[in-house]
C-alpha cells in the first residue's frame, strides 16, 4: 500500500517545476525575438532614412561647384557662405513665408468655415456638397496645376474671363498670388479631415449656456466654439505649413515661368537647371536648411498635439451633439458653398477636360464645339514612351504600396508590441515627415550615385525613396487598428498554447488585415501622382506617366496632349482614391 501510495506525492511539484519552467522561458524567447525585430527594424529604418540624410549633409559640405560631391576629396562650408552672403536667399525666404504663410490662411479659412457648416449647422444638400468640397483629394497636385493654368490663363482661361469682364481685373495664375490661390484650394480636403471632428464632437450645452448668458451667435462663435477649437486649429495648421514647405508641383509650375521660386522649387532647379550644369553642393545646402525649417514646424506639431488634453471638450455624461440651425441663411450658405465647388473644382477639371478635346487652346463656346476629337487620346495611346511610362508608373505603385504596407505593419506591430525600444523607432520614422520629397529624391539620388548597387535608372530607385516618403503614415494608420485590438484576444491564444508566430497569424493579421489593405490602397493612390521624387530620379528607362505630364508642360507646352494625359492620370488617381473610400465605409458597416 505504502509503495502504491509513494509515487503520487511529488508529481505536482515536478509539474509545477515544468510549467514554471516553459512559462520562464516563454517571456524570454519572446523578448529575444523583439530584440532581434527591433534590431531589424532599426537597420532599416537606418538604410532608408538616416543613410540618404548622411549623403544630404555630406555633399552639402563638398565645394563641388558642377561635380559629383563624392568627386571633391575636401570639405568646406563655401555652399552655406555662398547661400547667406547671396541675395538670392532673401528672396527665396520671402516668396517661401509668403507662400506658405498665404496658403494655410486661405485653408484654414475655408477649412474652418466648411467644417462648421458641414458638422455644427443643418445646411441643406450636406450629402453632396460636403464629398465635392473633398475632390481635390483625388487630383494630383501636378494636375491640379494644369488645370488652373488652362481655367485661369489671361488669354483663353473661363475663370480670367471671368473675372476680367465682372471686375475688370486681369488675372494672372504665374504669380505668387496664383500659387497661393491653388495651392489653398488643393489643402483644403485635408485641413477639413482634420478639424470636422472637432467640430462634430463639440458639446452644444456650451453655446446653449452662452445663449442664456443673451451672447449672439456671432459672440458664441468667437467666444465659445474658436477658443475649444484651437488644438485641432493650431496642430492643422503647424502640419499644413510642413505640407506647404514642401509643396513642389504647384509652385514649380505656376512659378517657374516668371522666376519665382520658393525652397522646393530651387532645389530642383539647382539640380536641373533648363540651361547650363547643375550645382550640386549649393542644391545640397539648400535641402538641408529646408530640413530644419521642417523639423522645427514639426516638433511644434508635435507639442500642440501634446497639448490637446487641455480642450477637452467630450466628457460622455450629458453630452449631446445637435445642429445649429441656420433659419434664413440656410440657402445663401448653401448657395456659396456651391460657388466656391463649382470655382475651385468643377470650372478647372472641366476646363481640362475641354482642352484635351481641342486642336490647340481655345475658349470654352458653343461655336468651338464642331472641332473636339479624340485625337490627343489617340496620339497619346500610340505613343510607344506612353506605353512605358503607364508601365513604369503601375510597377513603381503596385511596389511602393506593398513594400509600405509590409514594412509599416512591421513597424507598428513593434511601436505596439516592442516595447519601449519598438516605440521609439516607431517616433523616429515620423523624422521622415521633416524632410521634404524634393530632398528626399536628391538624398537618394546621392546615395546610389555614390553606392554600388545597381539601382540608379530604374523603378527601383523611386520605390525605394517613395517607400521611405511613405511608411510614417503607412506605419501610423495600421498602428490605429492595432490599438483598438484588445490584448486579450492574444492572450487567450497564448494560455491555448499558440506561439507567437500563431497569434499574429491567426489572431492580429486577420483582424488589421482591412487596415493594411487600405494603407495599401492610399499608398498606391498618392504614388500614381508623386512627381518631384519620380522627376529627380527618372531617366529613359523608369519615366513616370507625371514626369511625361511635367515635360509636356515645360519642354513642348503642348496643352491638349498635356491635358489628355493629365485626365488619364486624374481618372487612375479618381477610382484608386474611391476604392480607397469604398473600403474605409465597408469596415464601418
């Protein structure tokens, strides 16, 4: 009895020692594997950002007048010198801060406006005029331009017109009022994005508190709605001057003809003037004081984003949100916001759309009617360097957006999972928001140039610095579906005895896949337009179907074949960024 009675005693210490074992060791191997990811992440994250800014800095400091920086064995700081002694930077500086400080002005007015409208009153046809004022969305910024050029030009524009034959004033789109004007129009969907929440989700008991008090909707407005609206206002702003910092294609194209530029534009035309050699050292020193301009309006962002505890303004109890009801300015509000769709988007497209329908430039009237063709689609379509381009321009997408999507879901599932390590790698790809694209491209441009890796002249250049341009925001909109997953759920597969590699392939991945298919779609959709990184870094063999647009433009001004390649373009980035939308509304049904 005694020895049948023996054996049973320490059975459940030896299983306790077992399971405390596997449960000591399972923490471990799981803190190996983030190590080694974070490593991983961090080369990367190095290779893509850090590598293309040393480069930056490094030609930066060459004096290599019209050679390669890598050709001059000195360093100097001749660029910088050259560059603050110069008269050219005084101007450059005041068209930039005109420039940027006029264009988030006019977005945040018309931003401000349209997103009370649309989220605090009972303004009639919200359903559609709220999606039109968002269209610009889906245009290209290079098309954009086109399109207020062919709208807008003295000549023949319906917009000049216009305005000449009501006001008597002659408009003139290449000027710094111009670029401000279109440039505003083509930020306003996203300052919009931005500010409706705030919007939305303010509490109507603090206007209903100032109306008792006897404040006029005027006094509540400026005194109540403003004041609790401020955070999203100024963090909007902050990012909207980044955004306009390095805006390219607008002020390039509007701005160019009569010499004016601002820091992004001179970069490239630095590095490829229309006459003589480039000077690539000075090109350099003027990307990296644009870096800094940007890294400044970025830590400012950051900290107003910081901040925004402060304006609470949704606390649950009591809180109801209600329309402010407009009585007798319903229909002039509405009748407005229609004049500024029609104005700033429906007359340009449609006026692009009239031009690569016609011989050569000419007026929209009903007597030009009997001359629209099809022959600018015709000549485009057989055009054999077309064909190429549409190629290139699908294959650089279709790679950017899996390569970001890939490598984003990577990064947030370390900023989430990877502890405090994963977390600031995971803020130090948001360095990459500071570095403008046209800086971007000649960074990597040096790079290759530099390195031996048979890169330079193919797709593969440009995907991998639109990769890097790219996986901040990629990274951050997969991290967003990340955090709404409760850590349970994983827990739960863990106690179930799944391993790692088990839970995020059965567990996480089927749950952010929506969200990654939706970064996918936004990634695909922006690079099908990005044009100063494909300019900067195209050669014969990787053309883009908007480095085609841009030579049109520039090099034969010829408008209607120019206009039916930009429609192409605006058709392919109009269903990518409704597709894009379509999925964003099925996972919210």
């Amino acid at each position: 009895m005694q020895s049948g009675t023996q054996p049973s005693g320490p059975r459940p210490e030896r299983r306790d020692r077992v399971r405390g074992g596997a449960a000591g060791a399972g923490p471990e191997r799981r803190d190996r594997v983030l190590a080694g990811v974070n490593i991983a992440i961090g080369a990367v994250l190095a290779y893509l950002v850090l590598f293309p800014l040393g480069m930056l800095l490094y030609s930066s400091l060459k004096d290599s007048d019209y050679k390669l920086p890598f050709q001059v064995p000195s360093f100097s700081i001749a660029n910088f010198t050259h560059i603050f002694t110069s008269d050219r930077l005084l101007d450059i500086t005041v068209n930039s801060l005109v420039f940027v400080v006029g264009t988030v002005v006019l977005a945040l007015v018309v931003s401000v406006g349209l997103a009370y409208l649309f989220e605090r009153t009972d303004i009639p046809g919200r359903r559609v005029l709220a999606p039109s004022t968002l269209a610009p969305m889906a245009v290209p910024a290079t098309v954009m331009a086109v399109a207020w050029v062919l709208a807008a030009n003295p000549a023949n524009g319906p917009l000049a017109l216009a305005v000449e034959r009501a006001l008597g004033y002659t408009v003139d789109i290449y000027s710094l009022p111009g670029m401000i004007l279109v440039a505003g129009i083509f930020a306003v969907p996203g300052m919009y994005i931005m500010l409706a929440p705030a919007f939305a989700r303010l509490n109507l008991e603090f206007e209903e508190a100032a109306a008792t008090s006897g404040a006029g909707w005027f006094t509540r407005t400026r005194k109540v709605v403003l004041p609790l609206t401020v955070p999203a206002i100024s963090a909007a702003s902050m990012l909207l001057v980044v955004i306009a910092l390095e805006e390219f294609a607008i002020p390039a194209m509007l701005g160019t003809p009569d010499q004016i530029y601002v820091f992004s534009s001179y970069v490239q035309a630095a590095l490829q003037p229309p006459s003589g050699l480039p000077n690539y050292g000075r090109a350099s020193a003027y990307g990296v004081l644009l870096v800094l301009l940007s890294l400044v309006m970025i830590a400012v962002y950051r900290r107003q984003t910081r901040e925004a505890h402060r304006f609470r303004v949704v606390s649950g109890k009591g809180y109801r949100a209600a329309p402010v009801r407009l009585g007798r300015w319903r229909v002039p509000a509405a009748a407005l916001v229609t004049l500024y769709v029609l104005v700033a988007i429906v007359v340009p497209i449609l006026t692009l759309v009239w031009t690569s329908l016609t011989p050569f430039l000419q007026p929209i009237t009903l007597d030009n009617l009997d001359g629209l063709s099809l022959d600018s689609y015709t000549t485009i379509f057989t055009d054999p360097s077309l064909s190429r381009a549409v190629v290139n321009t699908l294959v650089i997408s279709v790679l950017t957006a899996t390569l970001t999507a890939v490598f984003g879901s990577w990064l947030a599932l370390a900023a989430s999972r990877g502890g405090r390590a994963g977390r600031l790698l995971f803020d130090l790809s948001f360095l990459v928001f500071a570095i403008p694209s046209v800086v971007l491209g000649m960074a990597v441009l040096f790079l290759y140039l530099y390195l031996p890796i048979p890169v330079y002249g193919t797709v593969w250049i440009i995907v991998i610095a639109l990769t890097t341009r790219y996986i901040p925001r990629g990274s951050r909109m997969i991290e967003t579906a990340l955090l709404q997953l409760d850590p349970g759920l994983e827990e739960v597969a863990r106690v179930s005895g799944a391993s790692q590699t088990s839970v995020l392939r059965r567990v996480v991945f089927p749950l952010i896949g929506p969200a990654v298919s939706r970064t996918w779609l936004w990634v695909f959709a922006n690079a099908l337009g990005e044009l100063p990184v494909a300019l900067l870094l195209s050669s014969s063999d990787n053309r883009t179907v908007v480095v085609m647009l841009w030579d049109m433009i520039g090099e034969s001004a010829n408008y209607p074949e120019a206009s039916a390649l930009a429609v192409l373009l605006l058709a392919l980035s109009s269903v990518s960024v409704w597709w894009v939308n379509r999925r964003g509304f099925q996972q919210h049904m």
